[in-house]
C-alpha cells in the first residue's frame, strides 16, 4: 500500500454511514459517526440523499458488499458486548482504518483498552481527520502503526501497552483480502502467541473462487476492479478448510465460520429493501488455545 495509507478504509466508512442514514429500517448496524469520518466522500457524496439513491440504482452490484461490512461489523459487536461481561480487558482492532467504536461507545473508557492497529499512511490519515472534526483522542485508545506485510505485529504490539495476560478480542475485518499469504499467517501467530489464552480473533475473508477468473460473479469482478483502482488489490481467499487449518497450525480453536446464508437468516430475511450479504465472504470467529 502506498505512503497515503487506505482510500477502501473511507470507503467501508462511506458503506456504514449510507445505512445509517438513508438504509431502511430495521438497521442492521448503526454508526453515526461515519459520514464524517469518510471525509470528502461522506459529505458530498453519502449525505445528500438523492446521490444515496444513485448509488443503489446505479451500483446495484455494491449492496451485497455493503451488506456483508454491516453484517461483519455487527457480528464482531454482539460477541464484544458478550465477552464484556467475561473481563474482556483488550479490543484490537487491526486495520482499524475509519472503525468508530471508541466514539460510539464511551460507556466502557473506563474498562476497555483499544489498540487501533493499522498502516502507518492510513493512521496518520484518521488521526488528522479527528483533529480536522475537533474530537479529541479518546484517551482510552491506543494507536498503533504497522504495515502487516514489513513489520511483525508482535513487536508493534511490545511497543504499546498491550498487556498478554489480559482477555482480549481481535477484530480484523476487511484486511486479509488486500494481504499476502505469508502476512496472513504470521499475523495469526502473533496473534496467538501474544494473546493471553481464551482471547479471540474475529475477522471476515471470502472463497477462494471469489479471485477465480470465471468463477466470480459480474457483481465481485466489479468489485475487484473498483478495489484494484483505488491501488488496493484483493489478493488473497480461503476456502473453509484451509481456514481451519491454517488457524489450527497457528494455536486457535476455530469456534464459528458465519456463512452468508447464515448472516441472512439472523438479520436479512424479509428486508424490504432486499439487503443480502456477498455470497463469496464469510467470518471466522476462533479462540487462542
Ligand atoms: C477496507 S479497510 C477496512 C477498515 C476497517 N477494518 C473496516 O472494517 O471498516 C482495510 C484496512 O486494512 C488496512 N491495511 C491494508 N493493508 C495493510 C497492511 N499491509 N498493513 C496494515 N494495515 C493494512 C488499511 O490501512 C485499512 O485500514
């Protein structure tokens, strides 16, 4: 990735704050905050409701996107809040790009450390859009730079105060895509050699067909193109099994793989709006042995 950091971290913001302002009720997830921290393209893009309008009619192959970053970002939520009443101590965010969550729910500064984990180009990015919005850092928040593919995510974390013996939760959501293999799996081992044991990794990827010339669907080649011009190209795809595998070698326990059928029948089924998850991408959650 380039100096500048991730345009796709403002453009999965620009995803949250078109539901959250001109999606259909019930929401799937709500982030208030995001239409700001999408900069330009939230103000004069998301927030007039007749270009909102336009990106449905015009980009009808976006909304399953859009809809499996909603489904991912509420999943990953639901199982903090669940883990809050079990001592969680740590939420993680790796790849944070334009993630809210500190601003969204001050109710738990005081329990909660958050690391925000992310490339060096983007971080810098948010951190001067905060201060462009005039939010102060929440001071409960740390932020760390790493790129994932030059440096381990071990000794970024040894360079905060990330603490090994507390029970954390790792979200690393819309990250792996844009990694290489080897990237990948080091940051897992990391993961699980830092993380005291029991803590957990959530994070979403997609079927390796997906990057399979002709096995992809016009919607996912649009996709990739429109990924590939913002300079960040979709690389690398999993089948479950190899999941399982490379997760097992690394020291998890796979708990759950949340496929999209399984997304829809939870919180998309019989949308008026006809809102489905991408059929190509699925969340993993596992558990540090
Ligand atoms: C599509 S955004 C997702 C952001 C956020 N997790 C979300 O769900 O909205 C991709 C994120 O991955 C990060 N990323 C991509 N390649 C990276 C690398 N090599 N090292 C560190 N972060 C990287 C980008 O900086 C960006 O924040």
């Amino acid at each position: 990735m380039k100096e500048r950091g991730s345009r796709s971290a403002e453009t999965s913001a620009a995803q949250r704050a078109l539901h959250t302002l001109h999606g259909r009720d019930p929401k799937i997830f709500e982030d208030p905050f995001a239409v700001e921290l999408a900069g330009p393209m939230g103000k004069w893009f998301i927030r007039p409701r007749p270009t909102a309008w336009l990106i449905e009619r015009a980009f009808p192959w976006m909304m399953p996107m859009i809809a499996h970053h909603l489904a991912r970002a509420r999943y990953v939520e639901e199982r903090l809040d669940q883990l809050t009443g079990e001592g969680l101590a740590q939420y993680v965010l790796l790849g944070a790009g334009m993630d809210s969550f500190a601003f969204r729910r001050p109710d738990l500064a005081d329990t909660l450390t958050i690391f925000e984990i992310d490339h060096p180009g983007t971080q810098k990015r948010k951190r001067r859009r905060l201060g462009k919005l005039g939010w102060p850092e929440p001071s409960h928040v740390r932020y760390v730079a790493v790129d994932f593919e030059t440096e381990a995510l071990r000794d970024a974390l040894m360079r905060s105060d990330f603490n090994r013996e507390q029970l954390s939760l790792f979200a690393w959501m819309g990250v792996m895509p844009y990694l290489t293999q080897e990237s990948i799996v080091a940051t897992l081992e990391d993961v699980a050699e830092c993380a005291a044991s029991g803590s957990e990794i959530v994070f979403d990827t997609m079927d390796r067909a997906a990057l399979t010339k002709g096995k992809n669907t016009p919607g996912g080649r649009k996709m990739f193109r429109a990924a590939e011009r913002l300079g960040e190209p979709m690389i690398t795809g999993f089948d479950p099994p190899e999941i399982n595998q490379l997760l097992a070698a690394a020291g998890f326990e796979t708990l759950e793989i949340v496929t999209p059928e399984a997304f829809t029948k939870l919180w998309f089924e019989g949308r008026s709006d006809g809102l489905a998850p991408w059929e190509w991408a699925y969340v993993v959650r596992a558990r540090v042995c």
